[in-house]
C-alpha cells in the first residue's frame, strides 16, 4: 500500500517504525545525493579529512530532524523542508570543516603504502640495548652519589655548564667522571 509523507508522518508520530524505514529508504536517494554533491565541492576544492559518509550521516540526522521538527500547518511539502534540513545541516558540517582547528585535516595526505625503515627494530637489539642498561645501571649503582648524578644529568642532555651550576661541582670534575665512564663503556655497542 502507497502511502503519501502526511500520512507516513502521522504513523511515524505515532511510533509506528515501519512508517519510518518506508519514509526513510523513499528519501535516501535524495539524501545520498545531496551528501554527494556537497563531498565532490570539498574533495574538488583539495580538501581532506572527511568522508562521503561523513555527509551522509549528517543527511540523516538532518532527516531526523526535518520528521521531528516539520510543521504541514505552516504550507510547505515536506520535500521542501526536508531539503532545507539538509542544506543546513550539510553547510553545518562545511563551516565545521573548515573551521581554523581542522584546516591541518584538511591537508594531510594518507600514506598508502608499507614503511620499511633503517630504524627498524630487530629483537637482537632489543637485548643488546638492555645488556648495555643493566650495565649502566650497575656502573652507576658504583659511583658516588654525586657522580651517579653528574652522569645521569649528562645522558638527560644537560650541558657541563648547567650540571655545574646544579650540582656545584666544577667543570673538570664533570669532564673526568664522564670521561671515565666513557672508557668503561667503550666497547659496549
């Protein structure tokens, strides 16, 4: 049985979900195409970041919405309100798109192939590496607490002059224990 949208919009007030999914599919040509055309104007202009579902989801809600909100007393189809609905809702979603936060979105580009990378990571490394922590850690464990510090600075990047100032230690004092440790470890790695 045909229904027209009055009709199926009085079954859908009423709860009636089949009344829905008949208006529904009736208009998901209209929506798909709508949200289509707004994706091809963006994806036309080089903008990135959002999908043709992106819009699509939005032309439902935006049907929701015009079955939620429209008024038949106020004169116009259905059709036509429903095609407001969408156009804002769409342009919506544009200015939200394009909004300042989202513009590095907009640009990036995907990386459509598999990275094969110098630094790789190979297990056997992965153990060399932590022979050489435990080896650290126990040389450290040795030193003075004041050399330990002098060290542990030095491999956190702190320049000579700003341990020195830290730690009150003179500049000498930190070359001779980082030299020391550098001996030590000459031959790990």
């Amino acid at each position: 049985m045909k229904y027209n949208d009055y009709e199926l919009l009085d079954l859908i007030y009423d709860n009636d979900e089949v009344a829905y999914d008949i208006m529904l599919n009736k208009y998901k040509p209209i929506i798909y195409n709508k949200a289509l055309e707004y994706y091809n104007y963006l994806k036309d202009n080089k903008c990135t970041g959002f999908t043709l579902e992106d819009f699509y989801e939005e032309g439902i809600i935006a049907f929701n919405n015009a079955v939620r909100n429209y008024d038949p007393n106020k004169g116009s189809l259905f059709y036509s309100y429903l095609l407001v609905c969408l156009s804002s809702g769409f342009n919506l979603l544009y200015r939200n798109i394009l909004k300042l936060k989202n513009r590095p979105l907009l640009k990036y580009k995907e990386l459509d192939f598999e990275v094969r990378d110098s630094r790789a990571v190979d297990p056997y490394d992965d153990i060399d590496n932590l022979d050489i922590y435990n080896k650290l850690d126990d040389y450290l464990d040795s030193l003075s607490q004041l050399d330990s510090a002098i060290i542990t600075l030095r491999i956190n990047n702190f320049k000579y002059s700003e341990i020195s100032n830290l730690l009150d230690v003179s500049s000498s004092h930190i070359s001779r224990v980082v030299k020391a440790m550098r001996e030590k470890f000459k031959f790990c790695g």
